[in-house]
C-alpha cells in the first residue's frame, strides 16, 4: 500500500527516478538531497506534482533527517559520494558523507522503527580477476590504503556492517542492495560515468577517452530496472539480507566505446590514457565485476528487462534532446 516515503540523495540520478516511480504508484515523497551531486534540473518535473516535497540539506544533519524519518512510513538510504573522480578528488568528503551519513539515517530508522533499504554498490567486492559472477557470500579483495579508490569501498561496506549490527543488536528492520552499474537518463558524466561521458563525447565529435587498456568489462543496468528492485525489495518482508542489483551484459569497455560510436555516427577516435595521467595517483581498477542475481530473483522474481542496446538508446535520445526521460 502507498504511504509516505523518504528518500536521502533524493535529488541524485537513481533517487529521482525512483521518486517518480513511487509518485506514480500513489505514495507521497519527501526527497532529501543537499545537492553536491544530485542537482534540481533531476526533479524539475516532479516539483509541480502533488505529494512530492524537496528538502535541500545534508544526510548529514541529524535534526532534518530525524523530523523526515518521523513523519515517514519507509525509507530509501540513496546518499552517498559517487563516482571515482570525486572519490578520488574529495576522499575526506567520501568517507564522512558515507560513513556518518549512514550512521544518522539509520539511527533515525531505529528510533522510530521504520524500514529502511541501504543502497551500497559492487564496489565493496574489490578487484576480482576471475570472469565469474559473484554472489553475495563472495570473498572482498582490496588493494593498498594508498590507492584512494579502496576508501569508497571500504565506506560502502562498512556501511553494510552497520545496517547489519542494527539488525542484529537492535531488530532494524532493512535490506542491503548492492547496485552494479546502474546507467539511464539524467545520469551525468561529470564524476566519471562511462556511459554517459562516452555519449557526450560521440555526440560532440570528441575523443572517446578510455582509461587503462580497454579490456575491462562492467556489466549495466537501465535505472528502471534498478528502482523497480528496489521497489520489490522495500515491499518485501525479509530483513538483514544483501541482494544483488545488477544486470549480466558484460561488455569490454574497449567495445563500449566502438558501440556508442557506432549508434550515435559519431566520427570521434578512440584514445587510450593510463591511469596515472587522468588521476595521477590513487587508482586501480578493477578488470571485472558480474553480479550474480540468482537470490533476488528467487526473492522477488526481479529480473532485468531492458537490454544494453536499451539503455544506450535512451541515454543517446536523452543527451541529442529527443526524449525529456
């Protein structure tokens, strides 16, 4: 039944289409974002509708968030720093963000026993080698504490930890979903979304700037299939379980960027930089990360429905101007 819903980082790529979602199946939607990276053009279109509320502050405000998980029936924990260049960049901003935002919001949740879902990311698997799925028992490989890009991961997954103590210490009531690469409209390039900066640079006639060898492959999921497992997962009974949310079309990055040329008549070249020079230091990456979504399937029956050629189809229409996503 639709009630009311809080979303942290509710101004942000996914939380925006999720609040539409949620907006569309009658819930009323207090969204929470102080606008670092989530930005007012994402909920433009939402804020003439009825029952959606923007909030312009900070997860990180104990007051705001204690007064919105109060007066909320359930909440979507979506906050959090993104994307490697700002992880690189602003790591003190990272960790306080994650770590501290995760800290409040779920204090709040326990407070007033509300359900909250925790959105963490692939990224707390680390740099697996094997090209093999990886379930949620899987095993975390990490680098060094001197490359920054391990400090986003760590955050995420002692984010986990938390959710998880609260489940067992003070009977929270939440889910864990780990997000692998969710792509779609609005999302923006600016903090090194491949997708998204591929389009842009296809579009303008730019380089196609790929960092490393190219034969690192992600797998992609179109944001409506994200935030309808989300959805299901928040419907569901079960808590103190991590699930997976993720798509299984694996693509070298290397063919990603042939594949954007192509669909976009892009005339760009392909040019290759390592690490070094794009970060200077603080970078590894990781060759591959497949999700295995066997347990949310046998969970909810989610699966994905939209194909890599589906996703890069609506952000090309989204970035040309074609569609208003």
């Amino acid at each position: 039944m639709a009630g009311k819903a809080l979303i942290t980082g509710g101004a942000g790529f996914i939380g925006s289409h999720l609040a539409g979602r949620l907006l569309d199946d009658g819930w009323e939607v207090w969204a929470l974002d102080d606008l670092s990276t989530g930005s007012l053009a994402n909920v433009e279109h939402l804020r003439g509708r009825s029952g959606f509320h923007l909030v312009v502050d900070s997860v990180l405000q104990s007051t705001s968030v204690n007064e919105l998980v109060y007066k909320c029936d359930v909440v979507y924990h979506l906050a959090a720093a993104v994307g490697v260049r700002l992880i690189v960049e602003q790591p003190v901003q990272t960790l306080v963000t994650n770590l501290r935002g995760t800290e409040i919001v779920l204090e709040h949740c326990h407070r007033f026993g509300k359900r909250v879902l925790v959105a963490s990311t692939s990224e707390v698997y680390g740099d697996h080698r094997e090209e093999k799925p990886l379930e949620e028992t899987a095993r975390r490989i990490y680098g060094p504490t001197t490359q920054r890009r391990w400090a986003y991961a760590d955050s995420k997954a002692m984010d986990e930890f938390l959710a998880l103590a609260h489940v067992s210490e003070h009977g929270l009531d939440c889910t864990i979903a780990r997000l692998f690469n969710t792509v779609g409209p609005r999302q923006s390039g600016q903090y090194g979304m491949v997708i998204p900066t591929f389009v842009q640079r296809a579009l303008d006639g730019r380089p196609l700037e790929i960092h490393g060898d190219g034969d690192q492959t992600r797998c992609f999921c179109h944001v409506e299939d994200t935030i309808r497992a989300l959805q299901g997962l928040m419907d569901d009974d079960v808590s103190g379980e991590i699930y997976n949310v993720g798509a299984t079309n694996r693509i070298s990055i290397s063919s990603l960027a042939e594949r954007v040329i192509e669909l976009t008549g892009s005339s760009s070249p392909v040019s290759h930089i390592p690490y070094a020079e794009v970060y200077e230091h603080g970078i590894e990456d990781m060759l591959h990360r497949i999700p295995a979504t066997e347990k949310i399937r046998d969970a909810i029956g989610w699966e994905p429905e939209r194909s890599l050629g589906d996703i890069l189809a609506d952000v090309i229409a989204f970035e040309r101007g074609d569609s208003p996503a």
